[in-house]
C-alpha cells in the first residue's frame, strides 16, 4: 500500500518528511479549501489530550471559558492602532449574507441585494470584540479581575500554509484577562507563560526556553511579549506560545474604565495568551524520526498496543486468554491500551502502522512466549525489543511508559543544549547560523541592529530568556555587531 | 442594583422573562454583532457540561472527533439540489481576503484586488465538505464504517434571533457517518436519537418524545430525519435534536463510492446528527420558574452553594470550623461545592443570586446553627428551607441532589401529560391548539393536509412517535381534516 512506501528521510529532505508524515500518520490533511486543512481523527485526538492538559491548568488558576462572536466589525480593527498595524490585513472578509439561484443556470450565485452594511471580519484574533464586550461587563475594581479563556478557530490568510505550522483556519484557545493593576496583569502574563511552559516541557516533552520578545517580534498593541520557543529537528526554531501584557492599550481603544477603591476612574490593566494546533507542528518536529511519529506516552491515544501472532482461530483463543486480563489489568491502571487482533492486516503490517503513528509500547504474544511465558516488548522511542517474563508485565509497562517520557524529553533537551552556542563576533555568527540551532549572542538592543542582522541572515531574535541556559549566563557583554553595551545573550535562531 | 429587580413573571410575558432570565442570570447576551451572542462563562460552564456528557457516549458508541474547514466553497452547496433548496441561502458570504489601509482617511477598507475567485461560505451544516473529504478516504468496505464527530460553530443568516434559541453563530456537535449498507445507517441515525434522548431526559431533566419527522419538515437532503421534541412552560414544542437517515444522496452528490465485499462498486450509505447550544434554551424554558433559572444538579457548575451569616470575623472564623471540613466532604463525593464568605454583599444578595443562577440546594450556617448543631437546606427547585441536624448532613446532601435531579424530571414530565391531548375533529383542534400543549391526532399523511394544518394554525407536525405516548396508543384512525385513513395518531404543536 503507498501508505507503507518508506517516508522521505530528514536528512534528504525535512520539510517533505514532515509532509509525507502529517499524511501517512493519519494527522491531517490538505482540504478543498486554499490553505485550511482537516486535521482527522488520530490528529485530533492528541489535540484533545493536549487542550485537556491546557484547560485543567487554566481552571486551576481561577480562569473560566466563554464564547466570542466568529464575526467582527471591520471598524472595530482600526481601533487600536498598532493592533490593525500589525494584523489586520490578510483575513477573511464577510460582505454578503444570502445566496440565490442563479437565474442564468444551475447552481447558487450571491445576492447582490443582501450586501452588508458594513463588513464583518473572521476573526485572526478576539481582542477587539472581547473588549468591546469587557466594556458593559466592567464598571468597578469589584467586576475585576476578569480571566476568560475561549477555545475557538480563527482565520489569517495566510499565502504560503503548511499542515498545523501554517494554515489559514488554525484552532487555538485565547485567554483575555482584565485587571485592576498594572502588577497584576503582569503577573498574570507570567503566569500563563509557566502554564505554557509546563505543558510543553512535562506534557508535550518539549524543552522550551522561556523569553520575551525584542519589540520588533511583539505581538502588534502589546507593551511585552512572552513566549517560549522551542528547536526542531532541522535546527529551526519555532514559537510554542505567547502570552502578552496590553497595557492600557485595548480598555483605552475601548474605552473600558473603572471606578477605583479611591472612586476615581481608571483605564483598565489587560492581558491576553495562546497556543495554537501549531502545537502539533512543534511535537512532530521535536521528537519525529524517519520511521514515522514518535509520541510522548501523556498524548498517545494508544499507549500501548498489543498484537497476537496466530495462524488460526484456535492459536487466537490461546493467545487472548493471556491478553484479555493483561488488557484489563493495564485499563485498571488507566493505560490507554488496544488489541489488535484482526485478521484483516499481517503482523508485519500492523508493527509498521502503529510505528508511523508513534505508538510508545507495543506488545507482541505468540505461541512460543505462550510456551515460554514471555511477551515482545517494543519501544517505539529507541526502536528496541525485548523478550519478558510474563509475570510482573504489568508493573513493568507502567514504569515503561514514565520512562519514555523522560527519555524522550531528555533527547530533545540534550540535542537542544548541543545545539546552542554563544557567539561572539558577527563573521562567526554569519557562518554558524546556517548550520541551524540557537546562538546566544550580546546584542545592542536597537531595532536597527536587529533588523540588519534578519536582512543580512534571515534569523531573528527568538527572545530575550528570563533565566539563564543550562551551562550558560545572563551577564552584560557587547554586541557582537556594534560592539555597544548589551544587558545579556539573547537566543538568535532561523524560525518557523 | 438593576440585576435584581425582579425578573417579568412568566404569566405577565413569558418571552420577556426569558429574554431577561438569559441575561441577568449571566448565561448569554447580544454582541457588537448582528445576531450573534456572547455566551458567558456562566452559560458556558453548563453547556461544557452538556458537551461532557454528549461527548462521553459518543465515544462509548465507537465515535471519533475531527474537524473540518469553516468556509466551504460555494460551488459544493449546488451539489446536493435538495441540500441547497433547504438550505444554502441565508448564509454569511466570505468574498475578499485582505483589508488595507483607506487612502482617504483614518481606519481600514476592503481591498478590491484581493477578490476570491470563488465565494466562500461561512458552514451553515458540513455535509457537503465533509463528504467531499470522505470521497478521498473511502475506497473499500475496509475503510468502513468511518463514525466521525466534530464540535464546530456553524452560522445561518437568521433574520429574528433570539439567545440561545435562533442566533446567526451557535456551537454545536455534527455527526457524520459513512456505511456499507443501508441497514447500518438506519441503526446508526436510530443508536445517536437514543443518545441524545438518553442526555435530554437523565442529564437535562427534558422528557422528549422521539419520533419521525413528517417530509414537509425533514431536513433538506435527508431520506428521515428522527428527531426529540420537547414541550416547554409555555406550551410551545423545541426541536432539541436531530438525527438523519441521509441515504445515499451525498455519496451520489460528491461521488463516493466503496468496492465491496463482492468486489462491486456501490455508493456509501450517510447519517448525520446535531445538537447545538439551542438546547440551553430547552434548559431554561422547561424547568426555570419567576425567580430564575432552575438547573437539574447534573449540570449544575455549583451544586451547592455553602453561605455563612456573620457579623463579624470572629464569628465567620467559627462558622468555617464547620463549614471547611463540610466542603472537603462533599467535595469528596465530586459534588461542586462553593463557600462564599465574600463580605462584600449581604447573605439577602447572595441568596437572591443563587437562587436566579438556579444553584440546586444552598446551606447557610449562622451562630443559631452552631449552638444547635444545625443548618439551614434550601431547594431551588421547591423553593423549600428547612432546618437539618449536621449529623449525617453529607450523605443527606448527596441523596437530595439525586432527588431534586429527579423531581425536576418529573415536574416537566407531569406537565408534559397534561398538556397532551388527543383531539379527532378540526374545529375542536383549531381551538385547543391556541391553548398551547401537544396534541395528538390522526393525519393523512399528506403533505397538502399537513400545509393546510399549519396556514390556517401555525401548527406543525413535531413528530410521528416511534413509541405509544404513556396513556395513548399507536393504533390506526382517520384523518381529523380529510378523513382518509391514518396510521397513527401524529404530535401537532406550534413550535419554537
């Protein structure tokens, strides 16, 4: 079957091979629609176990969901300036509400009498529409702190997409949170960026380094942007998560004032954070090999798989009155567990399918580990196999699974520490840069700077990080272009 | 405070009540944009719970979640002829992709060089992208069953909207599925109304009649559409979800085809099932009464609310020695508790909010309680106080929850008897039907019969009853308009 043909290699060519892999592992898929894809159900499924481990954190830390229109008022983008600046431009755009039959032919055209008044569009983001509502939702320091999250799918039009990294619809959650001091929103944005984080690294395995932005990457209305940032495979970086401090700038756009414990009006303090099903992008890179994904056990829909090798109905019987209480005692324990014993497919068909999609463990039983008491224990993160005792199996898969999420976040941040250098003059950045990876270099702190840098390498400054990197500092130093004074490294990277 | 004055009693104006009850019991309001609500958290928090439990047997019943793009291409919705005369024409019309800068002044205009080459439509249902995605993953009756689900905001260009009921955007759950043969599908578009009936009756309290609709009110493109249909105070019937029987008609449509068993091409047989947030307004309209919003206990987002009365903060520190230890009880039978301590509002506010939020059973703990080892228990659903021993006060709280789940079920079920009369002849039905209420009558099975019904009553068929109603039966009679023979006894009602 051309599902079974070998994956383009990364070596040969990354970008196919996350391509071809997306496709074969049942993630997603490109739709009729330019630029919005599908993401199908074996996708979705570790979308839900990534949102759920998002959602129990954001209602840990006092957030409640809510819904926002999909729609909003062209007017509502020019509010805040910097906001339309930065965004506005490629979406969506609503100008119709009706279709009719086309008295010409077959088929529907667009009324041209159901013209809307004033254009709606889909929305890239809800800031606008969220506080155009926080508005009737706010009057005194009693009605705040507001923290809403919202799980939604917005829109940017997007000319070149990729499946998950890049796509015209993409699902996210959006927290939008109203506060009535500056120190407490900032706080906040602080601490969404630790969710983040903590999913990403114990969830997601992950290793992300936690940073803001240099103003020219931040997020257009904000005063500061954090996110964490991630490395992939090939050496690019790629952006996991953000979480903004707004300022004043959307309650001023707004006009959404309160009335103080003092009694005076004030303009009210705001935050806003997401993650996207860019996500998804960011787990097949980081762990992914050529055999297909390689999925931390906490996301794997099937944690383990066992498989029967039989030739008739009467081995199968045989085999399932070893496999039917092994499944039981694993589901007792909440491992998420599937037997494959359909004779539709050979073994050899199977072992390949649940390689290409990442399952953690699986488990194989024949008539000899029958005899011998023994089952075929499978690794999908090392490729390794091994033949154990039956007794004790049970205990043995569960520790298993612990360790190949640590294994697998180990990897990823061992590879990540190799592959961040510090350089210290501009000629070596220049050659280093190409080979991939995060460089930790002094820098000026000028937009100028930075944008020389981008023109001249296409890398940017991923972020300016909070704490200082395994084996590494956050002392001063000079820029290794201007040779100016620089306050710490800050992580240069080619980006997704 | 505006929030309490008292709501417009439900005899005075009941769609006024509803309209007020939606919004001061902080369930949803009107956004910026035309027809389109904001669901707030509170709302929200019982819809997540609706969608738990929805969601729970879906996957029980062998569903999988995926999703699929937003716009469809307007070509697809002329696919379908019968699809897009039901359908397609009130719907919200994406035609650019960019804004830019207004030459002429301040703000942003849509940009006329980024026309679409072909419109897109904001999804008012996804048959028709859904199952031009499954022409791609269906080839052989191995690929079948496929039993997906997607959660999914959806728009119709609704010209009188109102909360909940019939809003432009709602959220809801489409299911669709794709079979080898007719017979599965029917028992697929059968299992999912025995799903959603399950969760109307023992999670929302809505007893529902299920039934099929007549072919005047089938949806457009389907060969049956089952249905529920409930009866809410004011007599008036709500569709509370829908389950089709779609034959072949999109297979033939978007030409998908499988290659059976007998290596012959044949067309895929379809369902496809939806609830959406339209069942919050069944909530509201079936148990709330002039004080607020009634919530059976299963979705309730506070189950119990825990108020002390206190003067001071000696006394509230001495009514928490009791309260503390009482909230970790119930907590630890997973009942949602909250303590609000809050000295901010008087326990008169309090009382008055949770009642209009519809929190089931509210305790309140003062010096009196203390002395006497005793505490106060309201019901929300009989409005009844009284004043229990703390002795065994955890596992009276836990009973009473199931009890007031079932006594809200009853009190609706008991109405829905009443209100349920059979009627044989037109002229006393054109004066019973104005009283509001189901009746029960024989029917032609005309469509000409069925029109004349509704134009000269406004009645429609809701359902023809798969089941004998409790007290009436399925037997044959005469048409109560033409006299022509009937095979049952159909439900007519004016409808929501």
């Amino acid at each position: 079957m051309a599902k079974f043909q070998k994956l383009t290699s990364r070596s040969e060519d990354y970008s196919k091979w996350y391509n071809e892999l997306v496709v074969k592992a049942d993630l997603a898929e490109q739709s009729a629609v330019r630029g919005c894809m599908v993401i199908k159900p074996y996708g979705y499924a570790i979308w839900e176990f990534i949102q759920a481990q998002l959602d129990k954190r954001f209602k840990e830390t006092g957030h409640v969901n809510a819904y926002f229109p999909l729609l909003i008022p062209k007017s509502f983008l020019s509010r805040e300036a910097e906001h339309v600046e930065g965004f506005a431009k490629e979406c969506a755009v609503v100008t119709h509400h009706r279709l009719k039959n086309d008295p010409n032919g077959k088929g529907v055209i667009v009324d041209p009498d159901a013209k809307l008044e004033e254009e709606l569009i889909i929305r890239p983001t809800s800031e606008t529409i969220i506080w155009a509502t926080y508005k009737n939702w706010i009057s005194s320091y009693r009605d705040l702190p507001i923290l809403c999250n919202q799980w939604a799918n917005v829109m940017r039009w997007e000319m070149r997409t990729r499946l998950f990294l890049r796509t015209a619809e993409f699902l996210w959650q959006e927290g939008h949170t109203a506060h009535a001091t500056q120190e407490e929103a900032i706080a906040e944005a602080e601490k969404m960026l630790e969710v983040y984080a903590d999913v990403a690294e114990n969830i997601m395995a992950i290793p992300v380094i936690k940073g803001i932005k240099s103003p020219n990457e931040r997020f257009a209305g904000a005063i500061e942007t954090y996110c964490i940032e991630g490395l992939m495979q090939d050496g690019k970086a790629l952006q996991a998560g953000t979480s903004h401090f707004l300022g004043q700038n959307f309650a001023k756009s707004f006009d959404v004032q309160f009335l103080n414990k003092e009694n005076q009006y004030e303009y009210v303090w705001a935050t806003s954070w997401g993650v996207s099903t860019r996500l998804m992008g960011a787990l097949i890179m980081t762990h992914s090999d050529d055999n297909g994904l390689v999925l931390p056990p906490h996301l794997a829909p099937i944690q383990v798989v066992i498989v029967p090798i039989f030739k008739d109905e009467d081995q199968l019987k045989q085999l399932m009155e070893k496999i039917t209480p092994l499944e039981q005692q694993l589901k007792a324990l909440n491992v998420r567990v599937k037997v494959d014993n359909s004779d539709k497919q050979t073994p050899g068909y199977k072992f390949a399918d649940y390689e290409l999609k990442g399952v953690p463990i699986r488990l194989a039983l024949g008539m000899r580990d029958l005899e011998n008491q023994t089952i075929e224990v499978a690794r999908r993160d090392t490729l390794t196999k091994e033949t154990k005792n039956l007794d004790g199996i049970v205990d043995y898969i569960a520790n298993l699974l612990e360790e190949i999420q640590q294994n697998i976040y180990k990897k990823a941040l061992d590879f990540r520490m190799q592959s961040t250098r510090e350089v210290d003059d501009y000629e070596t950045f220049k050659k280093e840069i190409v080979k991939g990876g995060f460089l930790l270099c002094h820098w000026d702190g000028t937009p100028e700077t930075e944008e020389k840098i981008k023109a001249e390498t296409k890398a940017t400054i991923r972020c300016i990080p909070l704490e200082p990197l395994p084996g590494h500092d956050n002392k001063p130093g000079k820029c290794m272009v201007t040779g100016k004074p620089s306050k710490q490294r800050v992580v240069f990277a080619i980006a997704y």
